[in-house]
C-alpha cells in the first residue's frame, strides 16, 4: 500500500461527492429463517446469530475490491449479516450497512420481502458502486483529478511534477544562490497557486485546514520549514525511509470533510435526505434485477435494460450528490451507532498507558522543532540537521504493554468476544484485545481508517490515541466469537508484508518474534494463519496487480475471484473453486 493509493481512495469519495445506547435491539428470523423487519422500521435490525458473515481486509485505495467480492458473497451463498474490519474495510463496511439499513430493499408490493428476493436486489446494490464512481468522475475536474492521482511519471502529472521539483528544490545539494533564492520566491507562488485552484474546484474542502492557515498566513513568505512540512503530507504514506514524523505531523486530508462525504453517500444507499422516492423501487424492478443477475456493473450497462437502468442510477446519484453538497445537508447515517443493522466489528489499534505520555512529549518535540525551524537565510546550511532531526523524533513503544488491538461493536457481542480471546493465551493477536465500546458511524470513521501519513494520532480522551485500524487484517476468529455460523474472508493472494506493513513494524516498534506470531503466514501457529484456517471460505482477490485508479479491474477480479474452501455448501454454490493453494488463499 502506498500513498497513491491512499489518495486515490480520497478522490472517489471526494468525486462522488462533488457531481441507542449501548443495549441494542436485536434481530430476529421467522420459522422460515428469514430476518424479519424491527417494529419501526421496515429494515431488520442485526442479528445476534448471524448467518453469514464477511471478514474484510483492509486495502488502502483498492477498496473496490470489497465491493465485487461482497456482491458475489450475496449473490452467490446468501445475505452477509454480521461483518469485520478496519482502515478502508471500516468505510466498505459502513456502506454495504447503509445499503441494508434502506427499508425499501425488504419491501416487496405491500409484503416484507423473502431472503432469497433479497439477495439479487443488495448485490445489484453493491454493484452499483461502479455507477456512481463512473457517474462522478467524468463530472467537471473529476476526470483530471483521478488520473493525475493514478500517475506515476511525474513529467505526465501536474502536482507530482510540483511535488518533485520542490523536493529538489531541498535535496539538491549543488544548486547555488541564485537558484535558492528563485525557489524561496517561487515554491510558495506555486503552492498558493495550487491552492486557490483546489478551492475553485472544491478539492479545497478536504485539504486540512492547518496547512491552508500556513499558507494564507505567510503568504509569499512562507518559511521553508512549513513548506518541507507541507510538502511532506502532500506525499502522505511514505515508507521508504525510517522517518517517523508522519506520527506527529497533520496529513494533507481534513478528515471530518472526508468523513461527511462518505456519511452522504451512505444515506444515498439508506434511502435517507433529499433523493427520488420511486428510484429505489425502479432500480428493484425485475427488468434491472434481470440485467444486473451474475453480471458486473460493466456488464450489465452494455445490454439496453441494463444502459436504461444505468441512466436511472446516474440521475438520482448526481442529483442527490449536487443537492447536499450545495445545501450542506448532515448525514444521518453517521449517528447511527455501529452494528445497528448489521452486526459488526471494526478494529482500531490504540496506544494507552504511558505509550500516551511518551506520545505527547514526542509530539511536543516535533512541533516545537517545526515551528521553530531555521530561517531562509541560514536553511542552506542548517537543512540537513533540520530534516535529520525532523524524521528521528526520540519515541519508542513498548509495544506488548503500550498498544492495543481494539474493536467498535455491540456491547453484548463485545463481550462475548472478550470473554473468548481472553481464553486464547497463546494467540498473539488474542492477547492484544481491547473493548472499545458502542460508538457512532461517525467517531470510529474518524479513527479506523485515519492511519499514519493520512492523519496525526487521534485522541481518545486523554488516555488514548487511535493509530488506525491497521492492527487486524484477518478478522475471522472475532466473527467466530461472535456466533456467526459461516464466515468467508474477503483477501488477497500473497500475504507477503506490504510496504505499509513493514513500515508499522518499524514505527511502533514491533518486535520481530512478536510479528512473526502476528502476521507470519509460514508460521502455522500465527495468528494469521489460524485465522486463515477458521475461515469457511476465502475469497482470493488479486487487487495488489491492478493502480488503485483501474476501478473496474479491482470489482471485476474481485466479483470473478476463485473461492478457496472445503465447506460442502461453499463448494456447490462457488462459480470458480481455487484448485491449487495460494499463499494466504487456503481454508479448511
């Protein structure tokens, strides 16, 4: 995972955009095993025993492929009704609970609709994902701003041509006088260039607000110490380097913003705010659910059902995604509390203890060398030591006492699932396990998926820090513990260390014996292989060959992905079965 495709993340939503308590109820089946609606609302609320549940893995920017993947899961063996997963699996969550929280996706005519009547309707649902980021992106900007992200030859891309040239601007070492004082003059006229032009757009609103104050404070006399901070979160994930101040510094992205989006494109998928009152009944209609049976949203446009059930999509989307961008319309969906409608855990590492105060005083350090860095006159001389001391903040966890692999969920089932991993003492993974309560949409969007290089740390009160929902990228055994029957892990072939990960070990100071007993999948008795081998069914995606830009080559690999399993039932209803075993695509 790399900062494009982090980013790339961020301008979906952004292009979207822009064209109870603790003691829940509980949801209930009827003697035919069909989830029956909640009393006040025509859409169930989640079951204490699901059916069926998704483990998700987190993929930065290649979240499509969650969304192929879930379409197929539904499609194929049945309603998901209970799911697990952090960082982009966090958000990937949320919408498909969204699309189950819309009552008119159980109303058949005047009658609650079977399970079975269900299922095509939800997955033309999660397939009509690739509507709406093809509905969006050909809107004005929206074309330029995805393929300039999805770039990597910077002499082609308009911001990594800037990106680079400032970064020469600092590392080259025999550029002389004269070309240091044209950089000083010129780097801050480039960036407020960029700036005024990113706000014209709209794109202004999800740049965080701490850097758009520097820039307008300082105006053409920005300190080229701000400008290297700047300049930094502008590349956002970077592991190359033992660097570490993506800890403590503010990413380029105003996550609230981010967050308010994907709030509005859930309560598109809920039928909630200023949307068509007869589109979801159109897009239900047999004719679509006809075009739509085991095609993808590309396949199915292609047939003239199908291209007629597309312009019907993209008129409601856009005109619902104009509407609230233009009256600031407050999503509802991100009140609701977590696991409403489906059963759900989402993870989130957290630092506590005295990690919190070693956290503090390295962030104060940090900011202190920062806003006191050297002047243009002497940063010639002084910038290497600057940098030097800028990326080796003095910060070191202890990582088995200091850090905490947590979930958001239901009280009851948190529980439950606390209660399971304490009797597993000799599962790494299990030992990690902290409660982290019921809480809205919207408090855990801000955390889960806000990991190094996107975001600072965020507090959680004053005792703890979020760090990311990093920490649990193989969420079966949880969901087992919960009391879900059958659960398919949603993966990728090659469970090999990404860069990201390799870059977490060395930022929190993960000792190597631990992580071998955390992520090592040629270890049996890791916590990611024994997640691998409680899993009923894996789906074996293959999203780390496509950029994160190729949208429909992530759903489509995903949708058709072999399914790794030795379940009877998986095996008769799977449309590709894997017939040899991949590294991290085995089950049992």
């Amino acid at each position: 995972m790399n900062h494009k495709s982090k980013l790339v993340m961020v301008g979906i939503f952004f292009t979207m955009s822009m064209t109870l308590a603790q003691n829940l109820p509980k949801g209930v089946r009827n003697s035919e095993g069909d989830l029956v609606a909640s009393p006040n609302s025509l859409a169930p609320s989640a079951s204490s025993s699901p059916n069926l549940c998704a483990a998700i893995r987190g993929n930065g920017g290649h979240l499509m492929a969650h969304f192929g993947a879930l379409a197929s899961i539904v499609e194929n063996f049945g309603i998901v009704d209970g799911a697990s997963g952090g960082s982009s699996a966090a958000i990937s969550i949320f919408f498909y609970e969204s699309m189950f929280a819309n009552p008119l996706l159980w109303k058949c005519g005047d009658r609650q609709c079977t399970e079975k009547e269900v299922q095509p309707r939800l997955a033309l649902m999660l397939k009509s994902i690739m509507g709406g980021v093809a509905a969006t992106i050909d809107l004005a900007g929206g074309q330029e701003m995805i393929q300039g992200l999805g770039k990597t030859d910077a002499n082609t891309n308009k911001m990594g041509k800037l990106l680079e040239y400032l970064k020469d601007g600092f590392d080259n070492p025999g550029r002389g006088p004269l070309r240091r004082r044209f950089i000083d003059r010129i780097a801050t006229r480039i960036m407020n260039k960029k700036l005024s032009e990113f706000e014209g757009s709209g794109l202004g609103r999800l740049i965080n607000e701490t850097h758009k104050d520097s820039l307008r404070s300082y105006g053409l006399h920005l300190p080229p110490y701000r400008r290297w901070e700047i300049l930094l979160a502008s590349q956002g994930l970077d592991f190359n380097t033992d660097d570490n101040s993506l800890l403590f510094r503010e990413g380029l992205l105003d996550f609230p913003a981010l967050i308010n989006i994907v709030g509005r494109i859930g309560d598109f998928y809920a039928n909630r705010g200023p949307i068509d009152p007869h589109f979801w009944n159109t897009m239900f209609s047999n004719d679509c659910l006809e075009a739509a049976k085991q095609k993808t949203w590309e396949q199915m446009i292609s047939s003239p059902m199908g291209a007629a059930c597309e312009r019907e999509f993209n008129e409601a989307f856009i005109n619902y995604t104009q509407t609230t961008l233009h009256t600031g319309y407050e999503s509802s969906r991100l009140e609701d509390p977590v696991g409403f409608h489906v059963n759900s855990l989402i993870s989130g590492s957290v630092i506590i203890g005295k990690g919190v105060t070693k956290y503090n005083e390295a962030h104060r350090q940090y900011r202190n060398l920062v806003d006191n860095g050297p002047s243009s006159a002497d940063f010639e001389t002084d910038y290497p030591e600057f940098r030097a001391a800028m990326g080796n903040i003095p910060f070191k966890l202890d990582f088995l006492n200091e850090l905490r692999f947590g979930y958001w969920g239901r009280t009851s089932e948190l529980k439950q699932v606390e209660a399971a991993t304490a009797l597993r003492k000799d599962d790494m993974k299990s030992s990690l396990f902290m409660n982290l309560g019921t809480r809205s949409w919207k408090y855990i969007l801000l955390r889960s998926p806000a990991e190094p290089g996107l975001s600072a740390l965020v507090p959680m009160g004053n005792k703890m820090y979020s760090t990311g929902g990093w920490s649990d990228l193989h969420p079966v055994p949880v969901l087992k513990d919960m009391g879900c029957k059958k659960v398919v892990y949603i993966s990728r072939t090659n469970l090999i260390d990404s860069e990201y990960g390799q870059g977490i070990i060395r930022l929190f100071n993960i000792p190597k014996e631990v992580n071998d007993k955390l992520y090592d999948i040629n270890n049996p008795d890791s916590s990611c292989s024994r997640a691998l081998k409680a899993a009923d069914a894996v789906i074996c995606s293959n999203w780390n060959s496509f950029s994160a830009t190729q949208f429909k080559n992530h759903f489509g690999d995903s949708y058709n992905a072999p399914v790794a399993t030795q379940d009877p039932e998986f095996k008769s209803k799977s449309k590709t079965l894997l017939v040899d075993p991949l590294p991290g695509c085995v089950a049992n």
